[in-house]
C-alpha cells in the first residue's frame, strides 16, 4: 500500500543520508526522507498501531540525520510509549538500533545518555513480561 512505499522510500534516503559524506547532500536526503515518512504517516491506517510506531522511529532517524538530536529523542520516546503495551521485540530491536545512532553522533548530549537509561528499563519490561 501507499503508507509502505512511503515508509521504504524514507528507509533509504535515511541510509543514504547516514552514509553520505557530503553535509549539504545528506541534509537534502534527510529532507526528502522526512516528506516520505509524513505521508506513509498520513496513508497508515490507524489499526496499524506497530506500524504507527516504526513510521515514528523512522521520524526519530529523519531528524538525526536533520542534525535535530534532542528532536529526534523526542520522537523516540514518544515511540517508545506507544510501543509500551505492544510487547514488540521489533520495536524493541529498532529502538535500539536507533539509540545506537544517537551514541555514535551524539553520545555527549544529557537528552541521549537519559533516553538511553529510559530504553533500558523498557526493553528489561518487555523480555521479563
């Protein structure tokens, strides 16, 4: 559907933009990354909760790579709230993955080293349950 297109597309300009050695180019792949995910956003069904909450992860990378660290924890928690009740072992996976992102540009920041803590005692909820 249009949603998953939208969100494939945005996957790989997000790749691409953490790949890219150029600035300017890797901020217009961001720009461009973020235009996909608001429309697999705006396209996604609402009964499709998990898939809500990858598209806001996917939101937390855009503005990482938008060079917006504490915007993009913000969105990262935001997606691990929804995830909460979820018991997703993807969204657990992609959260850390996304938390590694965060360390290796930002690892200095108060807002990265807390929503690491924060995913911590998430991901210790998720596998004791």
């Amino acid at each position: 559907d249009r949603a998953e297109v939208h969100c494939l597309a945005s996957s790989a300009y997000v790749r691409m933009a953490l790949e890219s050695t150029s600035r300017a180019q890797a901020l217009e792949y961001g720009g461009r990354a973020e235009q996909h995910t608001f429309d697999a956003l705006k396209h996604r069904s609402t009964e499709y909760s998990r898939s809500r909450v990858f598209d806001e992860i996917r939101l937390s990378k855009v503005r990482l790579v938008q060079r917006e660290p504490v915007e993009a924890v913000t969105v990262a928690r935001s997606a691990m709230d929804q995830a909460k009740g979820m018991r997703s072992s993807v969204a657990a996976t992609r959260l850390r993955d996304v938390n590694r992102l965060f360390r290796r540009f930002y690892g200095d920041l108060r807002e990265v080293r807390d929503f690491g803590a924060e995913l911590d005692t998430y991901l210790w909820n998720v596998t004791s349950a």
